[in-house]
C-alpha cells in the first residue's frame, strides 16, 4: 500500500494544537478584528509539588484567513478584501479601468509570440487559472486627494489602519495593567519570572550622563506603556 500525500500532510486550514486563532476588535473602529494566536500553557509544579496554573499566552497571528478554522473561502475565490470597507469609506477614491493589458505584461516578447505560444496548450498563459470571484477593479485617488496613511495623520485622523497597528503591537499590555492597578502602573515589573515581564525605560536621562552625544540626552526612548491608536498616528 502506497500512502497518499494527502494522508500524512496537514492541510493549512488544520488547527495547531494548544491554541486557539482569536480576534480583538477595535474601539475606535468597531470592524476592526485584530488576529492573535492564543497558546495554552501547561500548569507550572513547584519544588513543594503545588501546581499552578498559567495563563495562555497570546502572540502575532500570520496565518491568514486559513488559519481561522471559521473560513469557508477557496484558492478559486481569492482572498477576502479585508481593507476595501475602509478604503471606500473614507471616499477619497475611485475605481478605473486601467490601461489595457499588453503581452510584455504577461512575459510575451510581443502579441506574434503570444500568438505563437498559445499555439501550444503547453506553453499557453492562463491568466488566474480556475479564479471563480469577480476580478476587482483597480482604485485610485480622486483628483486632489493624497490617499496615503501620513496624510491622514498629519490631518489628525486616525484610521482603521493605525487602530489595528496599535492592537497588535500592544499585544494585551492595557489589560494587563488594568489587572494590575486602576491607574495602569506596572508595579509587579521587578518580577522576573513574570510572563509579563516588561522594563518600564526611563522618560530622561540623568545629568551624570552628559558625556552621551547630544542626540540621546534630547530624545530618549519614548515608547509607551501602552500602544495607542494616537501614538500611532503621533
């Protein structure tokens, strides 16, 4: 008996075991749904045989839509435009045809050895072979509009985009303070053996070390406890 491919490879759409994809929504943008990978962690037994339990641990989730066991999409379909609510929301673009498509563009020296090519089923180009959804048009900005997410911060906007920037790099560091302290300290930081484990930095230098460059007494590090949408878009 000779044993199929398939039946000893995983498929992409397989869970990984012990954890969980998950999703966490956005405040500002309530559509917003940041992907995060939830582990479950084994309970920690002590010198003194006490077992105690840990709580899991979320980390960076890339595995696209195939990692969400709730997907039903297909190769045929294309992926799920994720972004195009948000893009068409802000209304500073429009759909256009393009200009039309030449052979160069699908690696043809010109349309006779396109012709020539296709002669052949062998050699013939398919363009998106077996692609069932709708092809989708091309946008571009409306006249006068810069459609890039500087702009929208120098105006003061914070989108859809810097939200989920501001999830994903946060990672749960709001929550976590919040379980600590109502006012977000990170009193327990000198813990070391804690999951959490965070060095706070510090907001200046002190003046013994002036024989640092200039550069560094002026702009220490200036990241936040907390990752904000508008420290984002700051």
């Amino acid at each position: 008996m000779i044993a199929t491919k398939e039946s000893f490879e995983p498929h992409s759409s397989e869970q990984l075991p012990n954890s969980r994809k998950v999703f966490v929504p956005g405040k500002i943008h309530t559509d917003v749904r940041v992907p995060m990978r939830e582990i479950e962690l084994t309970p920690t037994k002590s010198y003194n045989g006490a077992i105690g339990q840990n709580e899991p641990v979320r980390v960076y989730d890339c595995s696209g839509p195939w990692g969400d066991p709730d997907f039903t999409g297909t190769v045929e379909k294309g992926l799920p435009a994720l972004r195009r609510k948000w893009i068409l929301k802000r209304g500073d673009v429009e759909e256009y045809d393009g200009r039309e498509v030449k052979p160069m563009d699908n690696g043809y020296l010109s349309g006779k050895h396109a012709e020539f090519a296709s002669a052949a089923e062998k050699n013939r180009l398919v363009e998106f072979p077996g692609l069932t959804a709708n092809r989708r048009r091309t946008l571009r900005a409306k006249a006068g509009k810069v459609v890039t997410q500087l702009q929208y911060a120098r105006a003061g906007i914070i989108t859809p985009e810097m939200e989920f920037i501001a999830i994903r790099e946060n990672m749960g560091r709001q929550q976590m303070a919040d379980g600590r302290s109502k006012m977000g300290d990170l009193s327990r930081d000198n813990v070391r053996n804690d999951l959490d484990k965070q060095h706070i930095g510090s907001s200046q230098l002190p003046s013994s070390d002036s024989y640092l460059p200039s550069v560094f007494r002026r702009f220490p590090q200036r990241i936040q406890k907390e990752i904000t949408p508008e420290f984002v878009r700051s």
